[in-house]
C-alpha cells in the first residue's frame, strides 16, 4: 500500500494518489513499461513499413548523404547548386549519415534511422505523460497520438516528421523536468533540444515564440537568459559552419541559404503553389483528414478554455498550451507574400503533423484531471465504487485499442490484401535487387507515376555509387496503349490505392539494344513487379 493513497486493495503494482491518478508502486516499473513500448512499436514499424517515396525530403536526401564527403558535407548539392533546404536540415542528415557510414547504403538501412526514432518517440510520450497524471493519462495520450496514423504513414521515411515530433517530445521531456526541479542543467538541456528539432525542420521555429511567451508570463528571467545566450551560440556556430560548407558565400548561413536557394522562388512560381486565396489561410485546418481534425479542433477548444482559466493553470499545462498555440498560429498565417498573395508552406497535412504530441499529451491530461474532479465530487457525496477497477480496466483497454490501432492502421494502408506484396522494410533489398537486374539485362520498367520510376533511379544510384545509373539510365512517359493490359479492370482488382488518372512511364537503359528475353514488367505504385503475360510476381515470395 503506498503511502499517501487511497485505499483501493491495489497492493502489488499499482496505487491510485489523492489525484486519483493511477500509478506504479515500484519507479523501476515505468522504465520498463517504456522500453516494451519501444519495442512493440519499432516492430509494428518495421512490419507496416511502407515503400521508399520519391521526393527530395526521402531519396533525393538519402542520396545527400551518400555522396557526402568524409566530412558529412550536404551542402554542396549534386548538381553544385546553392545547398537547398533538404542539405541544410543536419537534424535528419547526420543522424542518417552515421548509421551509413556504420552499416552502408542498402535500402534496408534507409529504414533504421526513421523507424528508430518514430518508436523512441512514442516511448518517450507515455513516460512523460504517465509524469503528468498516471498510467491511463500516458496510454490515454498514446492511443490520442495513434489514433492520428498520418504521423506513423510519414515517420515511416526520412522526411522531417519522425525527427521533429522526436525533437520536442525530448525538449518537453526536459522542460517539465526544469519546471519541477529549477535546474539549471535542464533548462541548458532544454535549449540544447530545441535547437535541434529546428534542425530537422526550420519552420519548427514557430513553437520558439511560445517558449519565450511562457517564460515571460512565469517571470523566468533566467531562463529566458540561459535559452537566448545558447540558442545565439548554436545559431552563430551553425551560420559560420554553413557559410565554411557551401561554395557560396553565405554570410547569414542557413537562412541566406534558404531565402536564395530555390525553395522561395518555388513557392512563388510553381503552378500548384500559385493560386492561393485568402481562404486558404484558414482552409488549412479544414482540408485535413476527420481524425486529426478532431485531434486539433479538441485541443484548441482546450486552449481557449486555457484562455479563460489562465491564472488556475498549472505550470507544465501552461507550457504545452502556448507550445501548440505558438505553432499553430504560425503556421496558420506563415504568408511570404501579400501581392499576389502566396503562402509559405503547401496546404498539406504532413506539415501540420507536429503538433499531435503536444494536443495528444495536453487532452489525454485534460481528461485525467476532469476524471478526477468526478471521483472527487462522487466521494464527497460518499459514493463508493472500485476506483482501482475501474483505472485498472481503463489503462488496459487504452492499451489494448492501442495495439489494435497501430495493427489496424498497417493494414488498411498496405498491400497484403494483394496477392503482389509491397515491399517493405525487409524485402526491400530484393526488390531493388531485382528492379537493377531487369534493367542491367537492358529491359524496360513500367510506372504508373513517373514518381515510381524516380525513386527506383534514385535508390539504385545511392546504393551503387561507382555505377552512374543517372547517366545510363532514363525514364519517360509514353501513350497508356503501350501497356492496354494493365488497365483492364481484372487486373486493376489485384490492386489497391490505384490511381485515379494514371500516367504511364518506362525507366530503361540508356543506348542499349532491347534484352532478348525481356517480358513487360509492371511496377504497380512504385512498390510491386509484376510479368504482365503470367501476373506473377519477380521478387518476392509467394
């Protein structure tokens, strides 16, 4: 029985407080709850891995990084352009980088670093959460961030997702921890972590102003000194870094770097960034799928409610609050141009995807806390009822559901329902194995999307580095009669997610005379080889 709780009859493992909080009688518990965690998501990660996407935040950064000097340098581009956007996010780079130099190029090793740090991530959410308010708030907060499975789809690849929601759930990790200890190391620690969630995503910088904010309210001049001189040190190492890397001469570093390497004028002339309205300002936060709109719209609701009971916040509350705020607002109104008008980042989810720890956390919480209010009403009007029944049931089945939704979600969103299986994590090596002996035999690769035929040159330029195949080998489109047989709806039925206006495109050899024994190879999404004339697969086992 611990002492302090209410007697509930939970001896061994578990005690309620007078928060009626469920927790763990012995500490060393908790740390073994979060590596089980750890492990259970690293293998559902590695099990519903999904295929290399195309696009320079997955392999046209993969290819960065293995043709990166001894040194690590991603600034210089490959064409020898101004180092773009995707080089200059060490925060994903390097990471990746000593995991190659460790253990090589294969697209195996693509997968370590992303599904490594989406696992640790979701370990560190229920420990820190279980500090806040107990065992069911923590698997209340998991099953919130889960439910979101956009986060799992995109932390999935090298891209700034996995590495940005990493990045501040280990900042909030030390932040709570300086909050409840005044520490002076934590808050260094602290400083040290924001740093490098902006890192792996500059426009992570829109939670900066939050962090200020809750400084300034608390009155915490000191830490407000502390975060600012090291935040000025690691910006001023960083510009004189970039400026040494890079073939230009870049005076304000990464920011001279992004404003003047291409991204800008991307966003400014591109025609899918082009056409923007006002109402797009806002549409943001509509366009989104129904559950991380129910995530988001539930934790705004909880910061205007913060609004209204600021004075009777608690500290840490506070802080998560003006966190997803600070990010929300700026995003939302992230304008880099007023005539004509355009915005500063695409209206995708992925973008948005960050701010899920902070509202899963700030909800799960909320409801722990307005749990407790109805116990405690219930037990002043002297209604009894087993509370350690009750909690324990609750964390179990949170728990449960958890498991369930990550499965789920692994699912609906893979091929196995096909008889042609995508590749994944494990076999993904023998996909592209086979994927360069077909086009080594000089026959053709057919794409859907040309961004199939892409990410196939791509990975198989990173992982063969001595082989120029962005010379020797080219992809086209060409007229859909090329390939009738693959729009007959027999065959379309063997698929899922097909596209809804496919365009057909052939990656080959170039200069080199037909292979005499070349069937017609179809690559369904980028992921799936298949002999149109038999429909059996040729790579992986049946």
């Amino acid at each position: 029985m611990k002492t302090g709780g209410i007697n509930c009859g939970v001896v061994n493992h578990f005690f309620v407080d007078q928060n009626f909080r469920l927790k763990l009688s012995r500490e060393t518990d908790k740390y073994i709850i979060f590596f089980v965690i750890f492990a259970l998501f690293f293998v559902f990660y590695a099990i519903f891995s999904h295929p290399i996407r195309t696009g320079g935040n997955a392999t046209e950064r993969w290819l960065l990084i293995v043709y990166s000097d001894e040194a690590g340098n991603f600034l210089r581009t490959l064409s020898g352009e101004m180092p773009s956007h995707h080089g200059l996010r060490w925060g994903i780079n390097y990471p990746a980088y000593i995991l190659v130099q460790l253990f090589g190029t294969s697209p195996f090793v693509y997968y370590i670093v992303p599904l490594f740090f989406s696992s640790l991530c979701v370990a560190l959410l229920w420990l820190i959460s279980y500090e806040l308010g107990g065992l069911v708030t923590a698997f209340v907060a998991v099953f919130i961030f889960v439910l979101n499975y956009k986060v799992h789809l995109s932390s999935l690849q090298l891209m700034p997702n996995a590495f940005s929601i990493f990045y501040f759930v280990v900042s909030l990790f030390f932040a709570f921890k300086y909050i409840n200890t005044n520490k002076v190391t934590y808050v260094v620690i602290f400083s040290l972590c924001i740093f490098l969630m902006y890192g792996g995503k500059e426009t992570n910088l829109f939670f900066f102003p939050g962090i200020y904010l809750f400084f300034l309210i608390t009155r915490d001049w000191r830490a407000i000194s502390i975060v600012s001189l090291v935040l000025v040190c690691l910006f001023s190492i960083e510009t004189l870094l970039v400026n040494a890397g890079s073939d230009a001469n870049l005076i304000f570093g990464r920011l001279e770097a992004l404003l003047t390497g291409g991204h800008i004028n991307n966003m400014l002339t591109r025609p899918n960034h082009i056409n923007y309205s006002y109402d797009d300002i806002i549409n943001r936060w509509t366009i989104i799928s129904i559950v991380p709109k129910i995530i988001y719209y539930s934790f705004f609701s909880l910061c205007i409610y913060g609004i209204i009971r600021f004075k009777h916040l608690d500290k840490r509350e506070m802080l998560l609050l003006l966190l997803g705020g600070s990010f929300a607002f700026f995003t939302t109104f992230f304008i880099i141009s007023i005539d004509p008008f355009r915005l500063g980042q695409p209206l995708r989810e992925r973008y948005l995807l960050v701010l899920t720890p902070v509202a899963a956390i700030s909800l799960a919480w909320a409801a722990q806390r307005a749990f407790g209010f109805v116990a405690g009403f219930a037990r002043d009007l002297g209604v009894r009822f087993p509370l350690d029944n009750i909690l324990k049931a609750a964390a179990l089945m949170v728990a449960v559901f958890t498991v369930f939704g990550v499965v789920d979600r692994g699912l609906e969103n893979d091929d196995r329902k096909s008889p042609y299986q995508r590749y994944d994590m494990f076999s993904a090596n023998s996909y592209f194995n086979k994927a360069a002996e077909i086009l080594r035999d000089g026959c053709p690769v057919y794409y859907l999307r040309w961004s199939g035929a892409e990410t196939t040159l791509r990975v198989l330029t990173a992982r063969d580095v001595n082989d120029d195949w962005r010379s020797d080998y080219a992809y086209e489109a060409v007229s859909p009669e090329v390939l009738p047989q693959i729009f007959d709806d027999d065959f379309k039925r063997l698929f899922r997610d097909w596209p809804t206006s496919p365009q057909v495109h052939v990656l080959q050899a170039k200069d080199r005379q037909l292979g005499s024994n070349c069937g017609t190879v179809f690559a369904a999404n980028g992921a799936i080889l298949v002999d149109i004339e038999s429909r059996k697969s040729l790579w992986n086992v049946e």
